[in-house]
C-alpha cells in the first residue's frame, strides 16, 4: 500500500508509526517504544507549560493563590 494514497492523508508521525509497525518489532520492543513516546510528549507538554508559565509570570507564590481560591 503506498502511504501517500490512504484518505484522509496520514500526518508525518502517522506514517513515520506504521512504516516501524510493519517491521514487526517484537513486543517488549513495542512496550519500550510506547515509553518513549510517552516520555517525549511529556517533555513536550512540559515544555509548553513552562513557556506559559514564563509568559504570564507567574512565580511560586501566584501559584499557591491560585491554588487557595
């Protein structure tokens, strides 16, 4: 199946997933890239939240008002 003629298109991690799917990975191998993934959305949302943090300025102490509300 050529990837670029499935509809809706696949975005790039989609494709990216199947074309390491089809090679099929043995499945403590599967557990292990589930980690990772997880791992690099976690960075990510983290990272996302400290620009936002860094945006608002927000500090330690706002937090905890925020928190008491």
């Amino acid at each position: 199946m050529n990837i670029s003629s499935v509809h809706p298109p696949l975005s790039n991690i989609q494709a990216e997933l199947l074309k390491i799917f089809s090679a099929d990975i043995p499945d403590k191998h599967l557990e292990e890239l589930k980690i990772v993934i997880a791992r690099f959305l976690l960075d990510k949302a983290r990272d996302k939240a400290d620009d936002v943090w860094d945006e608002k300025g927000y500090t330690d102490e706002s937090l905890r008002q925020l928190i008491a509300r």
